[in-house]
C-alpha cells in the first residue's frame, strides 16, 4: 500500500514514524513519555485508555509496515487539523469529518483521501470496541467516488528501459547491484517491498533455469522463473560482491558512504527509489518514475508482446485480474493513433 495523502503524481516516503515495537513501548509507559511526540495530540491527549487502543489497532490489527506507516500518517494529518481547530477525540462529529474529507480533496488525489478516511474510519471502529468513544464519527461519512480503468504510475517505453539499462556503469559492485534491483523490479515484476527483503538463497536454482522468491504482502511467497537477462544480472552481481555462500544474509545491501564498498546491511524502500531517481536523470529520462513504475512497465511489456492478462495476473501475483489490467499500458499507443485520425 502506497503512503496516505501525496499528491497524485508522486509518493513521498514518510520519516520519524515509530515502529511496532516503539508503539508497544509508548502504551506500556503512558502517553505522557517524551516518545509519545510522535504520536497525533488527538490520541495522546485522551489519555492512555485512548492510547493502549490506538496501539491495539496499529500493531495487533495492521501487521504489514507499509499500511501501518500510510495509516499512522493518516491520523498524524487529521490530528493537526482537529488540534488547530480545538476539537478533542471525544468531539470529533460526522459533519466535521465531512468538512476534512472536502479540505483534502482538493490538495490530494480522490485515492488518497478514499486511503485517510479508510484509516479514520478503522481506527474509530476499534475505539468503539475498546469503549474510549460510543460511536464512530467516521461510520455515516462517504469517501468520494472513484473508478479507474488504468493505473496513473508513470512508465517507461522499450526504449526508455534499453536507454536506462544502458547508461548503468557496470564496472564495479554498485553499478551491477544497481542494474540487478531493477531486473528483479521489472522482469519479476516485483513489489520494491519484496525486493529489498530478498536474501542470497532467494535466487536458487530450479534444473536447468533459476528462479526467485519474492516475499509479498501478507506473508505470501511468491516464486518467479528468473528471465534470462535477470538470470545472469544476479549472478553477475552476486559473483562481484561474494556473497554466494551467505544464503542467509541480505542480497542488495548499502555501501558505505559515497564509497563503492558493499555493507552487510540491507537497503530499505526509500534507498532504492532515490537509486531509481538518480539512475534515471544519469540516463537523460524525463519521466518521474518511482519503484511501481518497473511493476507497471514489465507487465505493460509483457502484454504488448503478446502476452494473456491470465498470466499477467500470475505473474504479477494479483488476486484479482482488474488489478493486473491496471498495470496494463499495452493499449495507449492504439488509442493514440486514434485520436491522430482527427485532422483537419
């Protein structure tokens, strides 16, 4: 799940959020501990009833990182707007809730507020439970309506992907990392997620042919037969950064500094999209591509090659084919040519 509230073309990566333990920590100690600074005013100025209830939900009910981070920042947003209106937890009414949902729609994209209020709205429902409010002030409020036939991540043509892929310099361990990464993101079609927490046995051979092992969202494992140009890119990097007998250890770790000297620690999400904006801009791509738009672009290469939205879907581990169709841009130079019949 992408980050709450960013403006629609881009994701910004969110900084001083507590992790799950952090949070477990802050109810054990009350919401009155310096820690609870990171927390929403609305929640800690209720009292720790109000705060063991927030933590309740953010670690027992979200398990995955990502929707915790996006939901967290949510509440954080509509913490300081109710803080600069003097509204507390227990005032907070339906129609108040209505006036925030108009304020962010028009700053942000109508996915992003359907995200916020979808956080509000869960959260609420847990206070109910825990009996620190007698209603839920989000339950009767109706996010904005939204259908989407096509994905809006940016993605990279034929021969934007062979101009990118090109400009890498592979002479040393960083430019083959680097050009790795981005095999994994865009023959796997990999979530970034599942990339940054692969480990050296997650390329394995299967007889003849190697696959990888993606760890998805919600603790699925996905296993992908590699293509043969990500084949030989891990090897490659593997190969010049020895790791090959650490099978338990991280495969794409950090270098130290500005060195191109290999930590034994991991890259994390906003690494690899500052990778991906550096990479790009060395390549001359005007496009603002992220992390997503590799997921995008391989899918929208495979179908325009002749490839099924079935194994589309199988490839990208979509439970839903819709999804997949999404991702799918196979379409948009037919439609252009259409609109070129219009002369005059």
């Amino acid at each position: 799940m992408t980050s709450a509230l960013v403006p629609s073309s881009q994701t910004q990566p969110s900084a001083g959020k507590p992790s799950a333990g952090e949070l477990v920590s802050l109810a054990e100690s009350g919401s009155r501990t310096e820690g609870a600074q990171h927390l929403p005013r609305i929640i800690t100025d209720a009292g720790d009833k109000a705060l063991l209830s927030f933590v309740n939900y953010f670690t027992a009910e979200i398990p995955n990182e990502n929707t915790r981070r996006a939901y967290l920042q949510a509440w954080r947003q509509f913490g300081k707007w109710a803080e600069g209106r003097g509204v507390r937890l227990d005032q907070v009414k339906p129609f108040m809730l209505a006036a925030y949902r108009e304020e962010l729609l028009k700053r942000y994209h109508v996915r992003s507020v359907k995200q916020h209020l979808s956080a509000l709205r869960r959260l609420f429902d847990q206070m109910v439970i825990d009996q620190v409010i007698p209603l839920n002030p989000a339950a009767t409020v109706r996010g904005p309506k939204f259908s989407a036939k096509q994905g809006v991540t940016p993605i990279l043509s034929e021969e934007e992907i062979r101009k990118l892929f090109n400009a890498l310099d592979t002479s040393h361990v960083v430019g083959l990392r680097d050009r790795a990464i981005l095999s994994v993101l865009v023959f796997a079609v990999a979530r970034v997620g599942a990339v940054t927490t692969m480990q050296v046995r997650d390329f394995f051979p299967q007889g003849r042919r190697w696959k990888v092992r993606l760890h998805e969202k919600g603790g699925k494992l996905h296993e992908v037969w590699c293509h043969h140009n990500l084949e030989e890119n891990l090897h490659a990097y593997i190969e010049a950064a020895g790791i090959g007998e650490e099978k338990t250890t991280t495969l794409f770790r950090s270098t130290v500094g500005k060195t191109k000297k290999l930590t034994g620690s991991g890259l994390d999400r906003r690494n690899v999209y500052d990778m991906i904006r550096r990479r790009s801009q060395e390549a001359g791509i005007a496009a603002k591509i992220g992390c997503h738009s590799f997921r995008a672009t391989g899918i929208t290469l495979y179908m325009e090659n002749g490839g099924s939205i079935n194994e589309a879907q199988k490839l990208a581990n979509h439970a839903d084919p819709r999804t997949t169709k999404l991702y799918d841009r196979s379409g948009d130079s037919v439609s252009l040519d259409e609109i070129e019949r219009i002369r005059f």
